[in-house]
C-alpha cells in the first residue's frame, strides 16, 4: 500500500511538471509566433496585400479542405505540395529568371557558374531579409521580389481554377478542377500561401535562423539545418539511450517478480449478469465495425487516387468525391470509431466496476448513440458541402471543414461532440461512484481508470481554443493537444487501466499488482509523453526552445516500449492459464498485437521521424504515414477490436464463435498493414528522405519526383497489402455477423438485471474470485 501511494505522488508530480511545461513553452509559442503584417508593400508605398488578405487566404485553404490539401508547414497530405515549400521554390527560381533575364539576356540555367553563384547569393540576402517593421506593422519586399510575387501568384490562382493547361499538374496533386471557383477567393488564397513561404526564409531577428528554423531544405535561399538542429538531435539520442538503459537495469536488479495468481476453475466472467445500459452497447459494437468498413473502402479509394488522380479504373469518381473529401472522411472515421470503441468499453465496464445500475443509465447510453450518430455523419455531409465550396466563406469553419487534420469536422460539430463526451463522462461517473466508495486494493485500479475517463471527457475541449483565424502556430500548438495527448495520451491511460481491470476480473492478476504496474507505466508514459508533445512543433514557427524540449522528452517516449516484448509474451502466456481462457483467445491476441505495433509503430518508426535533424529532411513525407497507420490503427485499432470481441463475448454468450473467420480477420489485418507499409509507404518515404536531402522538400513533393514509374510501381504495390487488409475487414464483418445470425451453441442467454440491482461483479471485485 506505501508502494502504491508513492506512485500515485510520482503521478501527480509528472502531470503537474508536465502540464506546467506545456504551458510555459505555450506561452513561448504565443509570443514568438512568426508576425502577421498589416500589410505587404513596395519601398514606393504600393499594397501588394494585407493582414486581412493573409487571414481569409486561411479561411479558403480551410474550406476547401485545409490539410487535406497539400500541406503547409509540413502538416497535413502527401500528394499535393506542401504550398510553403513549393511557393518559396517558385518564387525563388522566378527571381532569378528575372535577374537572369534583364542583367544577362539569358535563362538562369545558361548562365555560367560565376554568374549563377553571384545571383544566388544575392537572392538569399533578398529572401532571408526579415524586411518586417514592427513599429509599423509593414513588410516591405522590393519592386524585384513583388514581381516575382506576382508571378508566382499567378500560378496558384490558375492551378486552384479551371486553367486546362495545368489539367495535368491538377491530376498529379489529386486536386479536382475549379477547386476554389471563385477568384477573389483565389487572391486571398495566394496570399496565405505566400505568408506561409515568408516565414520559412524570413530570418528572426537575432537568431540567424528562419522564424521555421530554417524549415524547409531550400538549398536556393540557403535553407540548411542549424547547429540546435543537429545538437538536440544528438541530446535525443543519448538521453533514449540513457533511458533504455536505465529500464534495463531497473527491470533486471530491482524488478521484484510477482507470485503467480492460481487461475479460477471457471471463466468470472461468466456471472455477470448484464445491466439494461450494458445491453444497449451492444448497438456501439455494431456502429464500430460498419465505420471501419466505411473508413477502409475511403482509404482505398484515396490511395488510389494517388496513382489515376481523378479516375478510378477510368471512372471520373473525383467529381463527386474529390481526394480533400475522401481523405478527410478517412481520416476522420478512423477517430470516430475508434472513440466509439473507447466509449462503449467505459460504458459497458462501468456498471461492473460500480456494482449497479443507476437508474436511467440506459436511456443516457441510448440518447448518446444518437447524439454520436448525429456528430458522424453531420459532420461528414458539412465537410462535403465544404470542399465543394457551396458554403459562405464565414460560415465554412463553423458548419463545413475546420481545415486542420484530426479536427476536421466544423466548429459547430465539434461543440457538440464535446457535448457529448460531457454526457459520456456524466454516465461514467454516476456508475463508477459505488466503486469509488469502497476501501479495497481495487480502488487503485478504479481511480485510475476514472482519472483517465475524466481526462478522456474534458481534454477533448482544448481543440475549442483556437478560432477560425487563430495564428497557424498558436492552432498547431493546441491542435496536438488534442491529437497527442487526447488521443495518444490519455486514451492510453484508458486503454492501461481498462485491460488491468479485466484481467483482475479475469482473476489472473492481483488488484495491488494490477494498480501498481498500470500506475508505473503511466508515469513513465506521460513523463515523456505530455512535453513530448512539442516534437511534433520543430518547425511550426515556433523558438528553439520548443525544439529542445520536444527533442529531449520525445526521444523518451520509446523508452517504456522496449519491453514490451516481454508484456506481450506475459499477456500471450494468460490464455493458457486455465481452460476457459481460449473463450478469450482472440482478444488477447489483439492486444498482444499491439504491444507489437506499440513497439514498431510508435517506438521504431515513431523514432524514425523525432529527432530534430530526420524530421528536418522527412517531416511531410510519406514516412509520417508509415508512422501513423502503424501506430494508429496497429495500436488504437487492433486495441479497439479487442476491446469489442471482450463486449462481444459477454453480451452473445450464447453465440457460436467462428474461429477460422477470426483468424482469417487477425493475420489479414495484420498481415496487410505490414505490407502496406513494406511494399510501399516505408519505400516511398526513403525514396523522397533521399530526394530531400539531396535537392530539397519542395522535390521531394514534386509531381516531377513522384509521378516517376519506379514510385508510381511502389503506389500500385499497396494494392498487395491493401487486399489482403480488406480481406481481413470484411472477415471480421463476417465474424461480427454470424454472432447475430447463427444459432446459439445450447446455453441459454443471459437475462439483463433490471435497472439499480447489482451487476453481480462488484463482490468478487477484491479478490479477484468468480462471481457467485
């Protein structure tokens, strides 16, 4: 018990650090994001733009679907450019050719490497000069550069219109034709981008380094690493070292092992005697799986469009799902079902936790599946309505596409949502009381599973601090807020306190050993976890403290997954402690699937990307998405999966499991995603780290670089592991299915228990023991 009371101090003390290091480099974040001119001009006093101009150019890229669209910053989608690079590259060669053209007669390539050395030297000067008063809230270009301005404007203005001679260019970017109709919306368009390019080159005062720390490799503007870049790098590595180490050494000489629990005679399960609400998430189950579908046939369909553009198999698809909503609805889905999952698991465990049923729990289980259902697909017509622009610009944000990758959905959507994952924590709570109450070595276990529901319900509602015209900087930093730590935090938290219960439920594990291993991993998680938030803001306007102190405790977010390895084999060896454990066969192979994706995901090619000096060369490539599918579906997905076959096993008793489905299901999806990510996303993004290094992001990205055959082969390799992913889906389709439509195996279903009795598992709680 004194063991368990330091931890819980060591927790408390890691979350006050960490939340207070978020918030003062927050506060760095504010103060030092790149400056937003009030207006752009000549040394003659003529306005090329304005902040007003550079604010709406925000809104139209939001609306026609944000960072689904390219990628700013390096943020956001792979096909299509990332627009900073891409318009710093194009105005930069503009330049010269004009210098070329008038100073020597002559195209810049001509000209002899003296000649060539000399205007690029004076084109460096020109696009690193800061040029921003902040007296006056004016920055000036020269006459020179405002013609290369206008130039390179002028390219975006036609690309994002009708022009056919870019019918090409567009089919390359994936990008539907007339994708912003409307030419003044067009203007404001090309002045958003061209203020996003300026900040990548623009020195900031006093520090010799771009307000992007000198983000993207531009070779032309002298965009290189800085020597922070390269030396947090280098403090990342030691400290992973460092920490591993010390794990290792931790776990060989102080580690005490743990007696082994005697398994019960009979699955504890088996008594539960399910509760109306309990009941009701049987529909959660359903809306999972058919969601998954949905988000699997999207992801096809985008990735095809990486290789045909506008066509499917020569079907002009693209003109009523364009690639900015058939990605923005896969991206999203996969949040959505995900949570859903997350959700009904929090729903379906709380009675048993509590003991009872409050009364009315179902009718709020109900009301929250249909405020769920609501936020789905109301949030996917409006992103729809949005990128085809049948929206007022002012109204985009709030009803159509928020713009931004993970939070896509409208402001109006995502209020409500918040709203109900309020609900959702009301539900929780009221059920989880009892249990709360109680003075047994389950307690630990319930505080903690409550602490994490708690963080699940609110943390959500940092993504409502930032408005539709909240500086890019200011919005990343909150933005993964809720993509690091919502998700990738304190659902982890969740998930921890969630599996230690059932297996102290399951009677294999001791409640005091339960809360102290779910409680250890927890600090070591969020110790790394919540400052390592800022690795994904090194290059997001941000100071360079921010990159020291995403680099320093990023590099420690790889330490606790070293191990698992032996969780696995610990978590494997559970379904042969007693016969009724194969019941749970499958389940526990999910989750042992994915402490391995937990390990390869989030350690091996989360690593991959996180030092300053590999994201410097990689961040927006296609090496980010190798880390994302690993990680997000190959942990939170397998783990979601799980976590329904756990549901599905209590609330169809009676049914008859089809193994050979189940397994088809396990090794297709894994099978697939392995694959996916060996046959193509892992080679392409090596093959544009090699292109970016040598030459530069903005040709890493190129339609030049990418529509090459050799990678064009790679993009229709996906379809191997692709297949073979759907073949896995649509087993578990089969699967969920046939426990709904085959006849029960001969044991007769159990009876819910009427609303405010016991659930008949609060008894058995401390020990572990079968119920009665």
């Amino acid at each position: 018990m004194h063991n368990l009371r330091r931890l819980w101090l060591a927790l408390a003390a890691v979350i006050t650090a960490g939340f207070l290091i978020l918030g003062f480099m927050g506060r760095e974040v504010y103060r030092k994001a790149p400056p937003i001119p009030e207006r752009v001009e000549t040394p003659s006093g003529r306005v090329l733009l304005t902040k007003d101009d550079i604010l709406d150019g925000q809104l139209v890229y939001q609306s026609i679907g944000g960072q689904q669209v390219g990628s700013v910053w390096g943020h956001g989608a792979y096909q299509a450019p990332d627009w900073s690079a891409d318009w710093l590259h194009r105005e930069a060669e503009a330049q010269l050719a004009l210098w070329s053209e008038r100073e020597h007669g002559a195209a810049f390539a001509e000209l002899p490497d003296e000649a060539q050395a000399a205007l690029k030297a004076r084109l460096q000067r020109t696009m690193r000069h800061n040029g921003y008063d902040a007296a006056t809230g004016a920055l000036t270009v020269s006459e020179d550069r405002a013609l290369a301005i206008e130039q390179t404007a002028a390219h975006y203005r036609a690309l994002f219109g009708d022009e056919p001679s870019l019918t090409g260019l567009r089919e390359s970017y994936a990008l539907h034709t007339g994708a912003v109709p409307d030419a003044g919306r067009r203007d404001k368009l090309t002045a958003f981008f061209f203020w996003t390019s300026w900040a990548t080159a623009a020195e900031r005062p006093g520090t010799g380094a771009s307000y992007t720390n000198n983000w993207p490799h531009e070779p032309l503007v002298g965009n290189v690493p800085t020597a922070a870049n390269v030396i947090w790098s280098i403090v990342s590595i030691v400290l992973l070292l460092a920490g591993i180490g010390a794990l290792v050494w931790y776990h060989a000489f102080r580690r005490s092992e743990e007696p082994a629990v005697a398994a019960p005679a009979r699955d504890p399960l088996s008594g539960w005697v399910l509760t109306p609400s309990m009941r009701a998430v049987g529909k959660y189950c359903l809306v999972v799986v058919a969601l998954l579908v949905l988000q699997v046939a999207l992801g096809a369909l985008t990735a095809h469009y990486t290789v045909e553009g506008h066509e499917v198999f020569g079907l002009p698809v693209a003109d009523y799902l364009p690639y900015a909503v058939t990605r923005t609805w896969h991206v999203q889905l996969g949040v959505f079902w995900i949570a859903t999952a997350f959700l009904a698991a929090g729903l379906f465990l709380a009675p048993a936790v509590g003991g009872r049923e409050p009364k009315g729990q179902r009718l709020g289980v109900n009301v929250l599946f249909g405020a769920l259902v609501l936020v789905v697909f109301g949030s996917l017509a409006g992103e729809w309505l949005s990128v085809k622009q049948r929206f007022a610009l002012e109204h985009s944000f709030w009803f159509g596409h928020q713009g931004y990758e993970y939070v896509d959905l409208g402001r109006a959507f995502q209020i409500a949502l918040f709203g109900g994952l309020a609900l959702w924590l009301f539900l929780m709570l009221r059920a989880l009381w009892p249990a709360l109450s109680r003075r047994d070595m389950s307690r630990h276990i319930v505080l903690l599973f409550t602490g994490a529901t708690v963080a699940i319900g609110m943390f959500y509602g940092v993504g409502l601090f930032y408005g539709a015209k909240t500086h890019l900087s200011v919005m990343e930093y909150w933005r993964w807020w809720v993509v690091h730590l919502w998700v990738e935090g304190f659902m982890e938290v969740f998930a921890t306190a969630a599996i230690a219960f059932l297996f102290t439920r399951f009677g294999l594990v001791r409640p005091d050993s339960a809360a102290r291993a779910a409680l250890l991993s927890t600090c070591i998680f969020l110790i790394s976890g919540i400052p390592g938030t800022f690795h994904h803001l090194y290059f997001s306007g941000t100071p360079v403290s921010v990159m020291a102190v995403g680099a320093s405790f990023s590099a420690l977010e790889v330490v606790p997954l070293v191990l698992v390895g032996m969780e696995a084999h610990e978590t494997w060896q559970m379904q042969h402690r007693s016969g009724w454990m194969q019941a749970y066969r499958w389940p526990i192979q999910f989750f042992v699937a994915v402490a391995f994706w937990n390990f390869v995901g989030a350690g091996v090619f989360g690593f991959l990307i996180n030092p300053p000096i590999a994201l410097y060369y990689m961040q927006g490539l296609n090496t980010t998405p190798v880390h994302a599918h690993a990680a997000l579906f190959g942990v939170y997905g397998l783990l979601s999966l799980g976590l329904v076959l756990v549901m599905l096993r209590r609330l169809r008793p009676d049914a008859v499991w089809n193994e050979a489905r189940l397994r088809v299901a396990f090794w297709g999806m894994n099978g697939g995603l392995g694959l996916m990510i060996l046959l193509s996303l892992l080679p392409i993004g090596l093959a544009q780290a090699w292109a970016s290094v040598e030459r530069g992001l903005w040709y890493a990205r190129s339609a030049e670089f990418l529509q090459q055959p050799v990678l064009e082969a790679l993009r229709w390799m996906r379809l191997v592991g692709d297949s073979l992913f759907i073949v896995g889906v649509l087993a578990f389709v089969g699967f969920v299915a046939g426990l709904f439509t085959r006849r029960p195996a001969g044991a007769a279903s159990v009876k819910p228990a009427p609303e405010g009795e016991a659930a008949g598992m609060a008894t058995p709680a401390a020990s572990g023991a079968p119920a009665a």
